[in-house]
C-alpha cells in the first residue's frame, strides 16, 4: 500500500512536471500585438508625407506659406492617419500605437488650426514640427519593429 501511494505521488508529480513543460514550450503568453507589415509601410509613408509638407513650407518664402495652398496636404495626412488608426483598432493588444496615433491625430488638427489661423509659419516652428513628428512616428516605427513576426506554420 505503501508502494502504491508513492508510486501514484511520482506518477501525480511528472504529470505536473510534463503538464507545465508542455505550456511553457508549446505556447506562449502574448502581451503585444504581432508584427504588422502593412502598419510598418503606412506609418513609413505617412512619416514622409508629413515630412515632405514642412520641407516644402520650409523652401518656401515666408509670405508664400499660405493654409489655402496646403490645404490639401493637410487632408491627405489627417485621412492616412486616420485610416492607419482604423486599422491600429483591429488590431488585439495594440494599445500603446493606438495612444500614439490619437496623439498625432491631436497634434495634426493642431498644428493645422494654427496654420489656417495663423496663415503662415516661421522656419523656427516649421523645423519644431518637422522634429516633433519625426520622433513621434519613429517611436511607432520601432514599437512596432520590435513586435514578434507571426510564425507560419
């Protein structure tokens, strides 16, 4: 009887060895959202866009920065963004990115108000943009970098 009970405690414990062996090995506990190509190019091309809109307002004449002629552009980004951010939602555990996104959309709508409002920029807040915008969607650019790839099986 003796026997019994320690080889069913032996037998009780490798199953307990073997049940958690088999959860850490064959899956993993996901905290992040897996890595997304097409998020990765969107918010590479709207990093240019952003981009290519101060440069050109940064070439320009100071009385030729006008809201009206770049009134486009604006909308250009303000629809990617809001479509990057559209699919950023569809996404499971991608919070962080979403924040991100609402910050830059925030940003965008500001940054436009006071172009309308002001009619012009200075080179001193033109390359101010130019910077902030840089940081904030390298900050995407690796957050999501440094997601794990999907492996296929």
């Amino acid at each position: 009887m003796n026997d019994m009970n320690s080889t069913n405690k032996s037998f009780g414990g490798l199953l307990l060895v073997l049940f958690f062996t088999s959860m850490f090995s064959g899956c993993s506990i996901q905290l992040l959202a897996e890595r997304d190509e097409v998020s990765l190019q969107q918010m590479e091309k709207l990093a240019q866009d952003v981009d290519l809109l101060f440069t050109q307002l940064l070439y320009m004449p100071p009385d030729r920065r006008d809201y009206q002629s770049n009134a486009a552009k604006y909308l250009s980004v303000e629809v990617k963004l809001n479509a990057l951010k559209m699919r950023q939602e569809s996404r499971v555990m991608n919070e962080l990115t979403i924040k991100q996104l609402d910050i830059a959309i925030d940003l965008w709508a500001q940054d436009r108000k006071r172009h309308e409002h002001q009619n012009s920029f200075t080179d001193f807040m033109l390359k101010r943009y130019r910077s902030q915008y840089k940081r904030l969607f390298l900050a995407m650019i690796k957050g999501e970098e440094a997601k794990e790839k999907r492996l296929e099986s």
